[in-house]
C-alpha cells in the first residue's frame, strides 16, 4: 500500500492547487467578488467553474489563458475554483454539474436589472471562446449617415465619431462605448458618407473625432487606435464610469437551514468531493483517463430568457395561427418593449410585404412549437424594434408569421430554408418586395447582438458575406394591382386625442402631432392632406351622409 500512498501524494497536492497563477490574465473569483466584478460590470464576461483535478480543466488553460489575453479591455475573462470549500454554495447555485463550464455573462438591459448568463457551448479554443464574447458585447455605437447626423449632434452631451472604412463595428469601439455609457455618445460613420466626412475635415480613414459640447470645436485623434490610449484622449470631456460599479447598500436577505440553495450546495459539494476522489484513484489506475463529468443531466441555464416549459407561455398547436407572446417579466424588469406584430394570413402578408411596391421588411418565420429559440428571437426584434422606435428613427418594419401563415410555409419551400418536416426552428429574413431580394440571417449567430448587426447592415447597405442579397423565387411576390385593397387603420395620439377632446394645447400644434402619427401608419406611397372646414360646409356634409342613410355621433 506505500507505493499507492506516495503516488496520491501529488493528486492531493494538485487538488489544493489554482490551476490559474495571480500572475494570470484570468481573474479569480468569490462569490462576493463574482457579484462586484462580474454581475455588477457594464461589461460582457465568461466565467469557467473548474476544479483543480480535473483533466479536461488543466487542457483547456492554455487555450483560456490566451483567451484572456486578447480580450483584455474588450471583456472580462475570469474562473471559480469550485473545488474551494468557500465556492461550492456558490458553484451549486449557478447550476454546475460537471468541469469545465463556462458561461458567459452579458450586463443587465435595464438599470437595477439582472445579467443574462448562457452557457457556452462552443469549441474548446481560444478563438472560439473569443468569438463567442466579441459577439456578445453590447453595441451602444449610433451608426449614422449624411442624412441623421445632424439630428444626433444636438444636445449637450459630449460626443465621439469613429470615421472608418469598415462597414461594422469592432469590439474596441462597442468596448469604448460601454465605459463611457451615459456619459459620451459614440458614433461610428462610414467613408461613403461623403457629407460628414466632409463636414468634420476627416482625409484618413480610421478618424476619431472628439466633440467636447459647450461649443468648444471638434478636436482629431491622433494617437495609437489602442483602447488606453482612446479611453485617456475621450476623458478630456468626460469621466468613464467606474468598473466596478459604486456599491450599493441592500437589504439581507433571511435563509433557512432548509432553503434550495443550501440544498444544492449541499448536493454540489458532496459529487465534487467524491468525484475529485474517484478521479484520483482513477488517475493512479490509468493515467490517461480526463472524463471529469458530474452528472450526465443536462445542465440548467441560468439565462433570464423565459424557459419555454413556462405555463405563461403558449406553445400553439401545429397548423394554428398563434403568435409568440413574450411572458410577463419579474416585477424587478418590467418590459418596456412591446412584441412585434403578427401576420395572420398569406393575403395580410402578400398586402404588407410580399408584393411589387413593398419595401423592406424583417420577417420571423415561427416554428409549429415555438420552443427557447423563437422566443429569443422575437425578444430580441421587439427589443431592436422598440429601441428604433423610441429614437424616432425611421426603420423598416419586423413581424412575426405563425406557422399557420400559407405563405410563410411557402417561403420556407421556395428559399428552402429547411427540408420538408423538419420546420421546428424560428428563421429570420429580410425581404424585398420592390426590388425583389431577400437575405437569411445565419441561425447559429442569434443573439441579440448578431441581430442588431445584421440588421443594420441592412439599414446601411452594407453587405455581408454570411447573409448575401440573393434574389426572390418567382411565384412569391405579387402584383400590387391585383391584390385587394388593405384597409387603412389609424389609432389617434393620446396628445391628439386629449386636444380634440379639450386640452388647452393649439390646433396647430396638435393637427402637425396627427400628421407626424398618421404618415408612421398610411401605407408606403400613400399621402394625405388636412383641411378644416367650416360650420356650413360641416353641417352640410353631415346632412349629406344622413341622407345616404349614413349618421355620425355627436361631437
């Protein structure tokens, strides 16, 4: 039995020991420094749960290492020693079951709110792990052109524009607009937009260009396009926000010897120990044994996307026209964005989208049974929608078409977007009636994130090699002329409706806010006029409709 003893020896030694040194690009995390480094930043983070004995976690450190590395100042990469006494509550509670796992951790989207944590399943590389974080990392960037620029340039706020010949925007940018949120508005232009860079004296291409605010002029980058450098020439006209966040003070919470979490930790804590003793005695036996698996359960996510098992949820039947409606949030995060709207049926899709003089529209074609997919899709299109909305900006329209939609099943077989009997996955596209194209987003890329790119690429024009323009299938679009006509429904403002009804503001004033909300809901190409009309000229219109066998309430 000596010799057996003297080869555990190590295996001990090794389980009490980091497989990641203070020197590491990799933050080591607490709970406590979990919630002030992770939960609380503005930046996006992944998080390994490892345990020192484990084979699979010891290969995958190179790689992690210099992963950290190239996302330094992009996000934040860090790693909880679960086999730490101290972390295993907290290793429970965050649904680990088996070495690695690694989730990724995007910021909250409201103020006060709770992050999104996903689990990352992508390849065990550095490049994967990076791509996977870059695409995650929240875009505050304002792309603008010659004919919006203007309108963001107003304000008092300080102001930054990247002029680039690039027609997306880079981690670094997204990175540099998250420390400064709140406080310095960032833009990027591109070159194309021959009036901007004209108007900000730009000959070089990437620019950045510094706007103070207080009528102090524009000041010209000229410094590395490295984020230090970039931060330190911004805070001249603002302060970045501190990371991590100020602490706030909270209330604590009571717990119970018999509450959940003390359950699973307890549950964690007792496969981790057995299982870094089996994988010892294993490692004696057989030293190229690395399978280091908990549990063969599948492991929980802990993303605040509504789990689709949810009964607020309603998953229709197959053949049936029910749209996806995003559940009720936690009182914590109200929602703020209302769904996209729902096309019914092939005649109200080929009226609004489908047809020869129909502009661009961003179709999300829902499956039989909508499942985790279908409702972070139309999450993310509300979300994107609702934000374009708020801004006042004029955006092509997004709908959802159930499954029951005959022309949605249509496009499904014509753009072959999936063999037949297997349509059990949300697709988006973006379509083009007039000028007869259509382009696919990429499903493995959905996030809110890719969507938000993607669809301002669309927006710009900018092309795309993993979503080409390609052209419509005959037989999908329609003649305009021989479709029937739509009808025309216009909801008054509440401002407009108050006025009519005796609110004290002008008659100009509330007849230009009914144009402004009208010309947001007439069909494209459709103009309008109002004329007001005297008291004769009403009363003998009205005696007209009475006498057509028509009527009308009084005002």
């Amino acid at each position: 039995m000596q010799p057996l003893a003297l080869l555990l020896l190590p295996l001990a030694a090794l389980a009490a020991t980091p497989i990641y040194p203070k020197s590491s690009h990799v933050l080591q995390l607490d709970p406590r420094t979990y919630h002030s480094l992770i939960e609380a930043s503005n930046h996006t983070s992944i998080v390994e749960f490892y345990a020192p004995w484990c084979g699979h976690c010891q290969n995958l450190a190179p790689a992690y290492e210099k992963a950290a590395k190239s996302l330094a100042g992009l996000a934040k990469v860090a790693a909880v020693n679960c086999d730490e006494e101290s972390n295993k509550q907290f290793c429970g509670g965050m649904g680990v079951k088996g070495f690695p796992t690694l989730k990724i951790v995007r910021p909250a989207r409201k103020a006060g709110g709770k992050p999104v944590v996903e689990e990352y399943q992508g390849a065990r590389s550095a490049k994967g792990i990076v791509d996977a974080v870059v695409g995650m990392i929240p875009n505050h960037v304002t792309r603008l052109k010659d004919g919006d620029y203007e309108a963001w340039l107003d304000g008092a706020q300080p102001k930054a524009i990247l002029f680039s010949d690039k027609s997306t925007t880079g981690a670094l940018l997204k990175a540099v607009a998250v420390d400064f949120l709140g406080v310095l508005d960032i833009a990027q232009v591109r070159k194309t937009e021959t009036q901007a860079v004209e108007v900000f004296a730009v000959t070089k291409f990437p620019a950045l260009v510094l706007l103070p605010g207080a009528g102090k002029d524009p000041v010209h980058y000229s410094g590395e396009m490295k984020k230090e450098a970039i931060v330190a020439f911004l805070s001249q006209a603002a302060s970045p926000n501190p990371d991590p966040a100020p602490k706030k003070a909270k209330p604590k919470a009571k717990t119970t010897a018999n509450s959940k979490p003390a359950q699973s930790s307890a549950a964690f804590s007792k496969s981790s120990s057995s299982q870094a003793s089996k994988s010892a005695s294993k490692r004696a036996g057989n030293p190229s044994q690395t399978a280091q698996v908990l549990d063969d359960a599948p492991v929980p996510s802990d993303a605040t996307t509504p789990d689709p098992a949810d009964p607020n949820i309603a998953s229709p039947d197959p053949d049936t026209n029910t749209p996806v409606n995003l559940p009720p949030q936690p009182h914590h995060q109200p929602l703020l964005a209302p769904p996209i709207p729902s096309l019914q049926d092939g005649l109200s899709l080929q009226q609004t989208c489908l047809n020869s003089k129909a502009g661009t529209c961003i179709l999300a074609l829902l499956p039989h049974s909508p499942g985790l997919n279908t409702i972070r899709a139309i999450s993310a299109l509300s979300e994107i929608a609702h934000k374009h909305s708020v801004a006042k900006r004029v955006l092509f329209p997004f709908y959802q078409l159930p499954a029951g939609n005959s022309q949605a099943g249509a496009l499904r077989r014509k753009l072959a977007l999936a063999s037949p009997g297997a349509e059990d996955d949300v697709e988006i596209l973006a379509i083009n009636g007039k000028k007869a194209w259509y382009r696919h987003f990429p499903a493995e890329a959905l996030s809110q994130p890719a969507l938000e790119a993607w669809i301002d690429s669309i927006r710009l024009s900018d092309p795309d090699p993993s979503s080409p323009k390609l052209p419509m299938p005959g037989g999908l679009i329609a003649d305009t002329a021989a479709l029937p006509a739509q009808p025309v429904k216009v909801e008054m403002p509440q401002a407009a409706a108050a006025a009519a009804a005796g609110s004290e503001r002008g008659d100009q004033e509330t007849m230009e806010e009914l144009k402004r909300s009208m010309r947001g809901q007439l069909p494209e190409g459709v103009e309008f006029e109002l004329e007001e009309v005297g008291d004769e000229e009403y009363e003998r219109l009205m005696a007209r409709g009475k006498g057509e066998g028509g009527g009308h309430d009084e005002l």
